[in-house]
C-alpha cells in the first residue's frame, strides 16, 4: 500500500487517507503491521502525519520514519536480534 500525489493541472490529487504514511510493509506475522514514512534529511513530519501515526502505533503498529537507508537498515538489524 503506498499514498500518491499526482499534479493534474495547477493542483494535487491525492490517494489514501490525510496523513497516511508512505508504504505499509507486513512482516510475515499476523502480529505485526509496519509504516515506513520517508522523509528527506531536513523534512518535517506533518500534524496529519503525527496524529496518523499515534492512532496506529495505539492499536500496535509500529511506524518508522526514515531519513535514508541507513536508518532502514539499522532498524532492520535491531529487529533480526
């Protein structure tokens, strides 16, 4: 699942809800649902953003925001033990 934004004209269509991460990833586990937000080094997490990503991480999800690959690949180490 990914959220989209796509200019027609002089204005954004958007897909997925306010807020909504960019990827949803499932590990093989009925337990666990995984967010990934990606941002640039210096970009903001929106107020829709946060109040997403609170509501999720309340019912169990766990939500990333990641800057590079390298805190993907740090958070991806730390899960594997």
């Amino acid at each position: 699942m990914q959220s989209a934004a796509m200019k027609i004209d002089t204005r954004f269509i958007r897909s997925g809800e306010k807020g909504i991460p960019d990827g949803l990833f499932l590990k093989y586990n009925p337990d666990r649902i995984v967010w990934i937000e990606v941002k640039k080094k210096n970009g903001q997490v929106s107020s829709n953003q946060k109040l997403w990503h609170a509501a999720e991480m309340r019912m169990g999800a766990t939500v990333l925001v990641i800057r590079d690959i390298d805190d993907l690949k740090a958070w991806l180490r730390n899960e594997s033990g």
